[in-house]
C-alpha cells in the first residue's frame, strides 16, 4: 500500500507554501536587480545624450565620465545577474546507441504525465539526477536532463532500476504544480545570483550570508520535502516496497565503493608507480562479486544517524520511515541494469571515465608512491 493520501496531501500542501513564498522571495530580488539595472541604462543614456548636447569641452567631458561609471555599474550588475544555470556532465547518450534504455525512460516519464527528457547522459557519479535548465543559461525554453551514473547502474537491477527512474521523474511530477519549471528555475536564479555576489565580494559575504540566510535554509527545506514527495510519486507508480528495496540497494552498494572498492583500488599506489587497473572496466565484476549486501546492511544502515544538517536529501532512513518499508533481507544478486541496457556502451564509457579518473589521479598517485617507497628504504 502506498503512503497515505492524506500525510501525501499534507506533504504537498507544505511544499506548495514553502515553493509559492521562496518563489516570491526570488522574482522580488531578481526584479530588484532589473529595476536597478533599467535606471541604470536610462542614466547612462541621459548622461550620454546631456555631453552630446553640451559639446565640446570641460562639461561634456564630465557627462561622459559620468556615462561611463554607471555604463561599468550596469555591467557589473548583468555580470551579477546573469549567471547561466550548469548544464548537464557526462557522455551523452543517443537515441540509437542505446534505444532500450530511452525506451524505458519514456514510458516512466509518459506514465508520470512528464514531458520527455531533452537529453540523456552517463556520468561517474553513484547518483541519478534530473537537471532541468534554460536552453540560453539564463532564458529560453526550460530543457531537462536526465543524468545516469554509471556507478548506480551496475548496482541495481533492472526492477531497481525503473524505481530510481520513476523517483527522479517524480521530482519533476512535483514540480509541475504551481509555476512548475519556471518557479523552480527563478529559485535556482536568485540563489546563484546571491552565491555570484558573495564570490566577486569576499568583504561583504557575511552581510550576505546573513541576508539571505533565511532564504537558503528554506531553500534546503524545500529540497528534502521535495525528496519525499518523490518518493511518494514513485511509490504510487512501481510500489512502496520496491522502492524502498531501491534505496536500500542504493545506500549500500554506495557505502561498499566508498569504503571497499575505492581504497583497494587507491591502495595499489604504495607498490605500483602508475595505475595499472582500469576501475571503471572492472566495477560491475567489483560489485557483483566483492559486495557482501548482510554485511553491509547490518553495518549500521538502519540505525539512526543524525542528518547533515545542510544536505539536500533526508538520510535512507528517513525516507524507509516515510515510506513504511523496514530494511527488508538482502536481495538476490542477478543481472544489472548496466549489463542490459548498456551492454554493448560498458567498454567505450568505461574508457572514457578510466582515462578521466587516470589523468585526475596521476599526480597524487605517484606522490604517494614516492612517499610509500621513501618510508620502505627507512625502514630497509
């Protein structure tokens, strides 16, 4: 049975408040920006057109370094003002090198009443994630973007797999009420502009902070309710119980890279002066084979760890609370959603994030080589 109607409901009615005030919050601080920069303009002009009519001579000069200054004030403000959203990472993914899979992806977002993903691309993250931006950076037509880790999808099966899709397409069910795209892109907005003022002026950024702390912290409110709502979306669509199995397998397997696979694979660096192993080639073997899931779920999945504060996402727990799904027993191992959906991309992206992560790597790792053979001829 999914979350009730009613606490859905209640959720939604929060969400909607909290989205409909920070959305306000924005459109009031952008429209700021653009009156100041409107007086701006028309200053310059009249200060321009006031030289052109004094001639030539001292007077004139002045209007024209007046014109000047504020034509430098209207510049730093767009430079404030129009930050481009970032645009999706990763390796892009055609329609025809992997057809199965936009498939798929279309009928989740078809059966969520979502339009079509404008792009679909396979990055190095153990994430997925929706990215939904301008096509100019700050105007034009809202695309989106749907961002697969390559790292997630050797960890989940194709069930699994659906469930963390129709997750992510849930966040934009969710954002589809009220102003829909664009409130959440003039949120967005307004938080770059005030990240962009606080970078070009260290001496004022705790002024800053403090003015807009307010709005930040609704901001990261807004996000983990938004989590919920979701998870909700996606519980009504493949079931509560899948999806729970889904975060699950995702917070496990995330914590087996992070604390098993990484540190053998940087460990080679004390006897090796290069790295010899390709550790995207060999994750999904790495993952079927050296994850333990009982082991990893007794570690401490379950017991109540206290949430960052300034993260955007509830912890697992929170969320299998939410849901009403206990931790569950560990699931079979079977095929990947890797293994069948990109099967025959695995040995091109597992080249490309290879020579990424070799070249990112290179330097730190020879240090630590000549560190650990330097601690070796001390100890001969």
């Amino acid at each position: 049975m999914p979350p009730s109607s009613a606490a859905v409901s209640r959720l939604g009615a929060v969400h909607g408040r909290l989205a409909r005030r920070l959305t306000a919050a924005a459109f009031a601080g952008l429209s700021a920006f653009a009156v100041l920069g409107a007086l701006a303009g028309l200053l310059a002009g009249w200060a321009a057109w006031q030289g052109w009519q004094a001639g030539p001579g001292s007077s004139a000069a002045a209007w024209g370094v007046l014109a000047l200054a504020v034509l430098l004030v209207l510049r730093h403000l767009l430079a404030l003002v129009l930050v481009p959203a970032p645009g999706p990472c990763g390796i892009h993914l055609s329609r025809d090198a992997a057809d199965a899979l936009h498939y798929r992806i279309d009928e989740v977002a078809r059966r969520l009443g979502v339009p079509r993903v404008d792009g679909v691309w396979i990055t190095d993250e153990m994430n997925a994630a929706v990215l939904q931006r301008p096509r100019l950076g700050c105007f034009g037509r809202i695309e989106t973007h749907l961002m697969i880790g390559l790292p997630l999808a050797h960890s989940l099966s194709r069930r699994q797999f659906l469930a963390v899709l129709a997750h992510e397409f849930g966040h934009l069910a969710v954002q589809r009420r009220g102003l829909g795209a664009l409130g959440a892109h003039l949120r967005a907005w307004w938080l770059r502009v005030a990240d962009e003022a606080a970078e070009r002026h260290p001496a004022l950024a705790d002024w800053l902070d403090r003015r807009v702390r307010r709005y930040t912290l609704g901001m990261l409110r807004l996000a983990r309710l938004e989590e919920f709502e979701a998870d909700a979306v996606a519980a009504r669509l493949v079931g509560r119980r899948l999806l729970g199995e889904a975060l699950i397998e995702v917070s496990a397997k995330d914590r087996f890279l992070r604390e098993d696979y990484w540190p053998k694979v940087l460990a080679q660096c004390a006897s090796a002066p290069e790295p010899r192993i390709r550790p995207f080639r060999e994750m999904g073997l790495g993952v079927a084979a050296g994850f333990h899931g009982g082991s990893v779920r007794s570690g401490g999945f379950c017991c109540s760890e206290g949430a960052d504060p300034a993260s955007l996402h509830p912890t697992p727990v929170e969320r299998l609370r939410a849901l009403r799904v206990p931790p569950g027993d560990m699931v079979a191992p079977g095929p990947s959603a890797a293994s069948h959906y990109l099967s025959a991309l695995l040995p091109h992206l597992a080249w490309v994030f290879d020579r990424h992560w070799w070249k990112c790597a290179g330097r730190s790792w020879r240090k630590a080589y000549r560190q650990a053979r330097e601690v070796d001829r001390a100890a001969d």
